[in-house]
C-alpha cells in the first residue's frame, strides 16, 4: 500500500458498506442519577496556566 498523498483519505474515493451500522429503536427513558465531580483545583489551575 503506498503512503502519502497517494492514500489521503480526503482525496481517494472510497465505497463504504454501512451494513447494518444504524437501527431505528425507541427511545427508553432511564432514571436520573447524581454524580459527585471532584477536581484537584490547585493542579488544574497549574495546567490551565
């Protein structure tokens, strides 16, 4: 298989089978739930500098 500009994938037709890739269903309503976020403040700021 060549590399390069040969194989971008922006540039080279291609054929793709979907298959059976996507379905239609009805949506199922789930329960909600609460999920407790915690964070090291002082080493977030220091990687955001």
């Amino acid at each position: 298989m060549e590399g390069g500009k040969m194989m971008d994938m922006q540039k080279v037709d291609m054929l793709i089978q979907w298959n059976d890739a996507f379905a239609e269903v009805t949506p199922v309503k789930m329960k909600s739930e609460t999920i407790e976020m915690l964070f090291d403040e002082v080493m977030s700021n220091e990687k955001g500098k």
